[in-house]
C-alpha cells in the first residue's frame, strides 16, 4: 500500500485530503506544522507528499529542501492559496513534481496522485 | 702776420695730438687700429715738436737741425697713418703685412740720411721765416713718399666706404673728411720748401685732422665723443698752463729778477716748478668744471637726469605709468627713434613685446620665445648688446672673450635677426635677483650716433632700477586687481541675492508642486498596501475556497456510487460548506470595511483603540504572508485616554506600517513582545502620544537619522520600498503631529507618535485647519 504524507496547517483541507484518499486505498499521513511534516518524513518516506508552502513556524519550501535529502524517492505535489510567482519558482527550482494552485477539487488531485504513483 | 702764430699752431697740434693719443690708448689699448693711431699721433707730436722748435729758434744752426729733426717725422707720419688705416679698414692681414713692410722700409731706409745735407742743404730767409730749409734730392723722395702714401690711404677710404653700409660707411666719411682736411692742412707746409709763396697757413688743420679722427674711431663706440673733447681741452688746457707758467716764470725771473736784482736763473725753475706743483690740482678742477657746466652742458643734464629717473621710477606705482616713462624717458631724453619693453609672461615665460613708441607702425602680440638666442645672450652675459657688438663678435668667429673663462659662444646672427626684426640697435636686459624680467628695446639715436659704453652702462642701471620699479608696480597693480576681484565679488553676491531670491520663490512654485506629488504617492502607496492586502486575502479566500470545492466534489462523487443518496446523509458535508462560506464572507467584509473610501483630507473624532483594532487582522494577514507568527502584542491605551483627530485609513496604515517594519525587526528572535501605550503627551497637554516598541534587532544611530528619508531601506533589494516610515512621518505630520524613534541595537526599538487630541470647539473648521496643516509640512 502506498504512503501519502499530507502537509498543511489548513485542517478542513487535511481532513478532506485524508479521508478522500483513505478510501481510495492509500495509508494517509497527515502533518499541521514544517516540523512535525519533516519529522514525519524521515519515519515514514513516503510515496508521495502533498505539501502547502505556507506554514506557520517554516517555509514549505524548506521543508521540501529537506525531503530532497531524506526521502528522495518521495514524489510531490506542492500547493498553496499565495498568488506569488517566485515562490512558485522556487519550488519548481528545488524539485516539485506536480505543482497545484488553490483552490483545486479532488478530481485534479486523484489524476495527479494516480499519475505519480502508476 | 707774425712768425710766432705758426709756430704756435705746431704747439698746438703737439698738444693735441699727445691728447688725444694718450687718452685713446688709455681707453682702448686693446684696440690695434687706436695703438697705431696713438704712434700716429706720436709721430704728429714729433714733427710739430721739432717744427715749433725750428721756427721759435734763433740762429740757423739750431733751425737747420731742428728742420732736419721735422722732416724725420714727415717720413713717419705717413707710415704710421697707413698702418692705423689698415687696421681700422681691417685691411686683409697679407696686405697690411706687405705694406707695413714696404713702409718699415723706406723709414729705415731714411733715416740714416735724415741729417745728410741731401734732405736738407741749408737754410734761407723765405718770406716771413728767417730760416726756412733748402730741400735736397732725398727730400723730395721722402716728400714724395709722403704724398704717396697719403693718397693711398685716401684711396683705401675711399674704397673701404664704398664696401661698408650705415654707420660703418659713416664713421669712414669721417675719417676720410678729417685725412682731406689734414692732407690739405699739412700739405701748407710744404709748399714753400718749393718756393711757392703760400704761407702754412692750415697747419692747424692737422689739429682738426686728429678730432675728426678721434670723433669718426670713437663714433665706433669707443668712447663718446664729448668726453673726449672734454678730456682734451682739459689735457690741452694744463699743458698750456704748464707752458705758460714756465714762460712766465723764465720772462719775469730771469729779466727781471736776473736783471734787476742779480739772482741766479736756477731759481727761475725752481720757482716755476714750485708754482706748477701748488696750481696743477686747483687748475685742473677750475677746467673740469669749466667745460663740464659750459661746454657739455648737455651731457651734464643728460647724466643726470637718467639719475634722476632712476630715483623716480621707484616710486611710481602703476605698471603702465611706468613702462610708459621708462619708453618715454628714453626716447625723449636719449632721441631714440623708437623703444619699446620685452616683459616676461608670468606663464609662458616668453616674452612680448609691450609699450613701443616710436615705431612705425604697432605689432600686435609680438612675442619673443624664452630660448631665443637674444634672450639667452642676455640672460647668461646680464649686459647690455648692440649690433657693433653682435658685428665685434661675429668677426671673432661667433665668440665671446671672456677673461679666464672659455670663450662664450652665441648665435650672434640669430641674435641680430630677432634685433632687426625689433628695429633695434640696442638691447638693455633688466633682471630681478637672477632672473631676466625685461628688455629694453631701442631704436637707433635720432643723430645717427651709436650706443657708447657709457650710455649702455648708464641704460644698463636703469634698467636695474626699473626692474625693482616695475617688481613693484606689478604686485601693486595685482594688488589693485585683487580689489577689483573683491568688487567683482560683492557684484557677484549682490546679484547671487537676487538670483537665491528668486530661487526662493521658484521653491514655493516647486513646494507647491510637491504637494501635489506627495498627495500622488500617498495615492500609491495606498496601492501598494491594497496590492499586497489582495495577495494576502487571496490566500485567505483560497483555503476556504479549496476547501468549499472539496466539499462540493465530495458530494458529487458520493451521489455518482449512489444516486439515491439522501441529503441528509451527506447533511455534514453541506454544514462545512456554509462553514467556509462563512469565512470567505469574513475575510471579504473585513476589506471592503477598511477599503472604504473616507473623504479625502477630511478628519474625524477617533478612538486610538480603535484604529488599533482595526489595524490589527490586516496585520496578521501580512505576518502570516511574512512567516512571522507567534508574536506578543499588548495595547496597553488607557479608558481616560482622549479622542483624537484624524483620518482612519491613513492612521491605519501608519500603524499598518509599524507593525511591519516590528515584525521584521524581529525576525527570528526569541519571545517577540509589540507593546503599544498612549497617554496625553506630558509636554504637550493637546496632544496624545503613542509609544509604539518592539524587542527586535534595533538599529544604529545612523539608520536612526535617515530611518524616515524618503526611500531609506535596511531591507534587502526588493523586499523594501523605502516609502513606509517616509509615509508615516508624513501622514502623522499632516496629522499636525510628530513621529521620532529611539532605538538600541540588540534591544529594542520604540517610535514615538503624537496625534492631536479631538476639541469640540475647533469642530467646525476642521477642513480649514487641516489645509493650514498641510502647508506648514510642506514649508
């Protein structure tokens, strides 16, 4: 079965996550915070992590720096409701595989996960 | 006519012709043509000596001997006169070698036969002499030598002034007039020997003879004219006091003392000679004086006026005044043609050529370069030059005698084409301390005459003295121009006022434009705070947003497996949408509240509180954009803490700014505290103020003084505009308030805001006093 590492301090946006990807057969890991995202990380080397730039206590950006380093095989959906072009560059530069703008429905993220996890 | 005139005309060409000689070798020994003039002369003196003698003589013994001792120097004088001839024409060395040869010759030849009675047989009774020699054969051979010779030298003249152009050519005029006027004069003398009833009537032309002579060498220079003459009368005149005491003291003594009172002649002399050596001195000086103050009256003055004008030129002032007495004196007092000054440019250290007078026409900016051979003559040899000089040294072969050194060498033609090109004739260097300042240029005398080495000397020392003059009246006249340039200056300010007048005007004009500008930017910086505030709230919008759509498709999918679903089996999923919906319509509201567009310029009563709460979620929404959440914020505004007036959204947005720039501050350090307190401002009872601190980083006192500049950042490239805390000084002076800050590196900082409290009584004119507001900022 293939691991999901959920990161985002939206919680309405987790919980959906969770419980959408849960029933499509996939073991689901969720974070609230960097910290606790990266920790997670490292434990678990996920398949695939689906990660928000905004967080409170670290950039999501580092958090992906850090996923590069410890879970390099982790595929990545990177997300975020911030219009900011360089951030969006700078995810890109750092080695996202799928980039998705919010607000976006599960129908585009079952077909992004699916392709990422064939 | 007596016997005794001509003998006395013999006496006085002795005396001349001693003079003149003496005082000529003295001056010029140096000179050969002067030392052959001066035997010339000796040989005049010979004759006429013995002619004199022969004449005065009482028995024709003594007459005959004394006739032979003349005709001695009858072979003489022409041999000594061709040769000083030969010499002052610088006849071809060969040439005179030859000639002198030929006349050593016949002079040795002749003389052993001088006292032969083939010269002379005897003497006779002739007209009014009583002793007049019978020529032999050998005199009319030494006569005839005589005659030779003297048309040959007449000849030489002739042709050599042919040869010559100026003042050369001039001088040998003279020199041909005076051997006419001697040839003739001496020729009298002979005419009775071959019984020609002509008496020597001219003898004393050879007198004449001697000054044209002795004026046509000196006119070359070597001595001027009138001090010659001066000299020679002088000379002429002791002599003849000697002569005459001598023949008084033999008259009245020995006829009469001898006679009367039986006293040896011996005493005669001795009585003489006593009587010459206690009158020589006070005659001497009663002669000099004589022909000083009555004779060279002219040359008197002149002396002394170049003295005179030394002495007054120091104490002329103006440049120009004395440039223009220097030419001025000179061509007037000295008859000079034309003279003009060669100054030394203070720059260029060439030379132009100022001040002419006299000159034909003007040269424009005539300029004489610093290595031009005139002025390195000058410079090096600080003595004053002629073109007879320049003509002296270049037949030297372009050289310079100078004693005890090497020879000199100079571009002598160089220096006479830079003369001519000057019209000058002579040039008179003016140094001070070491350095060539000036040259007088001057043009030929009016009479023709050459510079003499006295009249270069005496120009040579004015020259001296103008230099000092002119040293003078230059850092005179800079210092008269030094006055003019602080006129000018007061000018300059004056009209420096006047244009900084209207500068201050302009600056209103521009103040007022600036007005318009600021109330521009103030607009923009509006813009940019709603540019990011709709960053922030797209975010804030998006979450919800995605979370809404989930929701949606959520629902979607769960009625796809199930078309028969119930609502209120998926009641949950709708309760979560209305949740988000519920947010969005918060998130929108709390914008369109502070977007509101107030009047402009239109203040209002406000609660300082609330201005701070309504800052505050706009605050939040940037720090969480920013990263930098989990900050301590305390308001700590007091109940009692009055009204104040003022716009809400641009107090918003200074507060909007402070929070930012707090934020910031403290990025990254522990436990973040932003604590606000207002109080009625202590110094200023119609005034609140607002300490705003945080504990972040702080900043240096530099950044402190230029923390409010217009476009002053600390940020990185980018990250910071510069405008906030510009715009906030601005908003809070518009306000008629203050804002400063005080900060400590490593601890802290807190700005400083006072806002004015709200009165009921100024309520009505708000708008008035606002507008006054704005212009007091603005000047």
């Amino acid at each position: 079965m293939k691991k999901i590492l959920i990161v985002d301090d939206e919680l309405g946006i987790v919980e959906e996550v969770r419980d959408f990807l849960s029933e499509e057969g996939f073991e689901v890991i969720t974070a609230d915070t960097g910290k606790e995202g990266v920790d997670k990380l490292g434990q678990t080397k996920p398949d695939l992590m689906i990660l928000d730039i905004k967080l409170p206590d670290m950039s999501g950006i580092d958090v992906l720096k850090v996923c590069k380093r410890v879970a390099p095989q982790t595929k990545i959906i990177v997300n975020t409701g911030y219009v900011d072009q360089k951030i969006i560059d700078e995810a890109e530069s750092v080695g996202r595989d799928v980039f998705l703008q919010k607000p976006f429905d599960l129908e585009r993220l079952k077909t992004e996960v699916d392709r990422l996890l064939k | 006519m007596d016997i005794a005139f001509f003998a006395y005309t013999a006496l006085a060409n002795m005396v001349t012709s001693i003079a003149l000689g003496t005082i000529l070798l003295l001056y010029y020994y140096r000179s050969a043509a002067i030392r052959r003039f001066f035997f010339f002369c000796l040989s005049i003196a010979y004759a006429s000596t013995f002619y004199f003698l022969w004449l005065k003589t009482e028995t024709a013994e003594a007459a005959l001997y004394f006739a032979r001792h003349f005709t001695i120097g009858m072979v003489l004088i022409p041999a000594t006169y061709i040769a000083f001839v030969m010499a002052f024409l610088k006849i071809p060395a060969r040439t005179e070698k030859i000639v002198n040869s030929v006349n050593l010759a016949v002079v040795i030849l002749y003389l052993p036969f001088s006292f032969h009675p083939m010269v002379i047989q005897s003497v006779e009774s002739k007209m009014l002499f009583p002793f007049w020699p019978e020529p032999g054969l050998l005199f009319h051979f030494g006569f005839s030598y005589f005659l030779m010779t003297t048309v040959y030298a007449h000849y030489l003249l002739w042709t050599g002034m042919q040869k010559e152009q100026g003042i050369r050519r001039r001088q040998i005029r003279y020199v041909l007039a005076g051997t006419v006027i001697g040839f003739v004069g001496g020729v009298t003398n002979f005419l009775l020997w071959y019984d020609i009833p002509v008496l020597p009537y001219f003898n004393l032309c050879i007198s004449l003879f001697l000054l044209s002579i002795a004026y046509a060498v000196i006119r070359f220079r070597l001595l001027d004219i009138e001090i010659i003459l001066r000299k020679t009368l002088v000379f002429a005149g002791l002599v003849s006091f000697v002569f005459a005491i001598f023949a008084a003291a033999t008259f009245i003594i020995r006829e009469i003392l001898n006679i009367y009172l039986g006293i040896s002649p011996i005493w005669s002399y001795i009585i003489s000679i006593f009587l010459i050596v206690v009158g020589f001195d006070p005659i001497r000086n009663l002669l000099v004086d004589i022909t000083d103050k009555h004779l060279f009256q002219k040359k008197y003055d002149y002396q002394k006026l170049l003295k005179d004008a030394s002495k007054g030129i120091s104490r002329i002032e103006s440049l120009q005044h004395l440039f223009a007495l220097v030419t001025h004196f000179i061509t007037m007092r000295m008859r000079v043609v034309s003279a003009a000054i060669l100054t030394k440019q203070k720059d260029s250290g060439r030379f132009s050529l100022e001040f002419q007078r006299g000159y034909p026409k003007k040269y424009l900016a005539y300029y004489v370069a610093a290595n031009d051979p005139l002025i390195q003559y000058l410079s090096t040899e600080k003595e004053a030059i002629d073109l007879e000089k320049i003509r002296e040294y270049m037949e030297a072969g372009g050289k310079k005698k100078v004693k005890g050194e090497k020879p000199h060498e100079y571009d002598f033609a160089g220096i006479r084409r830079q003369m001519e090109a000057l019209e000058s004739v002579c040039c008179v260097p003016s140094f001070l301390g070491h350095e060539l300042k000036n040259v007088l240029v001057l043009g030929p005398k009016k009479s023709g005459d050459v510079y003499t080495s006295e009249d270069m000397n005496v120009l040579f020392t004015l020259a001296q003295e103008s230099a000092i003059a002119i040293e003078n009246a230059r850092l005179y006249d800079e210092a008269l121009s030094r006055t003019q340039e602080l006129e000018n200056i007061n000018i300059a300010l004056e009209s420096a006022k006047g244009k900084l007048t209207q500068a201050l005007n302009e600056t209103e004009a521009a103040n007022k434009q600036l007005q318009d500008t600021q109330a521009q930017l103030i607009h923009e910086q509006k813009m940019a705070t709603l540019g990011r505030l709709a960053a922030s709230v797209g975010h804030e919008v998006n979450n919800p947003l995605t979370i809404l759509s989930m929701n949606v498709s959520r629902a979607i999918l769960k009625f796809r497996k199930n078309p028969d679903l119930k609502v209120s089996e998926i009641l949950e999923v709708f309760q979560k949408m209305e949740q988000n919906i519920s947010r969005i319509k918060a998130v929108v509201n709390t914008l369109t509240g502070l977007l509101k567009k107030s009047e402009k310029g239109k203040f209002e009563p406000l609660s300082l509180k609330l201005i701070l709460e309504e800052t505050l979620p706009l605050v939040q929404f940037q720090t969480y954009l920013d990263n930098l959440t989990g900050t301590e914020v305390e308001f700590n505004v007091p109940g009692n803490v009055p009204l104040i007036r003022g716009d809400l959204e641009r107090l918003q947005e200074v507060f909007l700014n402070l929070f930012i720039n707090a934020y910031h501050a403290m990025a990254g350090r522990r436990n973040p505290r932003i604590e606000v307190k207002a109080e009625v401002d202590p110094n200023q009872p119609r005034m609140v103020a607002i300490h705003f601190t945080d504990n972040g980083q702080g900043m240096s006192e530099e950044t402190q003084k230029r923390i409010f500049n217009y476009g002053f950042t600390t940020k990185p490239p980018g990250k910071g505009s510069g405008l906030g805390l510009y715009m906030c000084k601005y908003i809070i002076e518009l306000h008629g308030g203050e804002i400063n800050v005080r900060s400590n590196p490593g601890v802290g900082t807190t700005f400083t805001l006072t806002l004015p409290i709200y009165e009921e009584a100024s309520f009505g004119n708000l708008s008035a006093q606002s507008n006054v507001n704005v212009r007091d900022v603005a000047q």
